[in-house]
C-alpha cells in the first residue's frame, strides 16, 4: 500500500508540488494512504488537486484514504463541502 506525504505546505502556491506527489500513484491498483500530519495555509487550490485525485481513482474503483489527517485540512474541507466526498469524518463538534 504507497503511502504519500505531501508538504505541509497547502498554500496555493504548493498545489502543482502536491499534483506532482500525487500523480505516480492515480493508476495505482492498491489502497493509496495519503498522510497529513500537519497542513498549514491550506488554500482551495490544493484542495482541488487533492479532490481530483480521490475523485479519479474512485471512477476507477481504487481506494485512497487521507490518514492521519490534520484538523486544518479536515476543517477546510468540510468549510467548502468537501469532506464527504474525501472521506473524511465530520469534525467533532466544539
């Protein structure tokens, strides 16, 4: 199973670097596990990229799963209606 570790960088500037982290494991037949301990300035750009990834793969019937996930993505991604449709779990409530 790859597992990908993208910077922790998710600024707009960063998204062409997660694209190119992401893009050897699209046509990957196993579980991709994408770990993100930690995520700073997480800007919808980034989001996209990583959204089309896990979009991509699942039209081909191939699992990704972010793991670990740091809050500020997940709570970024659950602002823009994301989470479901990256499969993460609603943020606990405050």
């Amino acid at each position: 199973m790859p597992t990908v570790v993208p910077s922790p960088e998710w600024g707009i500037e960063n998204a062409q670097e997660l694209q190119a982290a992401l893009a050897p494991y699209l046509d990957a037949d196993a579980e991709v596990v994408i770990a993100v301990p930690e995520a700073r300035r997480v800007h919808t750009a980034s989001l996209q990229v990583l959204l089309a990834f896990v979009r991509d793969r699942a039209a081909a019937a191939r699992a990704t799963r972010i793991e670990p996930c740091a809050a500020s993505l997940r709570d970024a991604a659950h602002l823009l209606g994301l989470g479901t449709a990256l499969g993460l779990a609603s943020p606990p409530p405050p």
